[in-house]
C-alpha cells in the first residue's frame, strides 16, 4: 500500500475551501430558517469538510503522480550538510 503525503497546494487549497464552503453553508441555513444548534454546527462541519475534502483530492489528482519521496539517505546527507552527526 502505498500512502503518499498531500502536496502543500492540497493543504492551502482545502482550507481555503473549508472557510468558503462553512461561510456559505451556514448562509444557507440562515435563509432556510434551521434554529442554531449543536446538529446545525455539525452539519456545517460535516458538509464543509466533504467539500474541502474533495477539493484537496481534485488539486493533487490535477497536479498527477507526485515526485520521488524522500528516503532516508537523503535525510542523513541533508543532516549532515548542516553539521549535525
């Protein structure tokens, strides 16, 4: 199985979209008449994850497979260059 991280687009891109898609399902509810609750403020969460969510995944299935992931010699050559033992 391979996990790959997600990409620092993935990371801006879905947070910015949490915040939009929160602001305006929450609007949404306000012109729907829903009382404020505790089962509105999860629906609120739920939905504006589902939708950050799949923004993230479109963004890094748009930018395609990702480059070669770190090893660790890397990570001792990078320890090393720096002065670390």
């Amino acid at each position: 199985m391979n996990l790959e991280l997600p990409s620092m687009l993935n990371l801006i891109i879905s947070t910015l979209v949490f915040f939009v898609a929160a602001w305006y399902i929450k609007r949404y509810l306000d012109e729907q008449g829903i009382d404020k609750g505790l089962a509105r403020s999860v629906l609120i969460f739920s939905l504006a994850s589902l939708v950050s969510w799949g923004a993230g995944a479109a963004v890094d299935w748009a930018q395609g497979p990702q480059a070669a992931t770190q090893s660790s010699a890397d990570v001792s050559q990078l320890l090393k260059a720096v002065g670390q033992p």
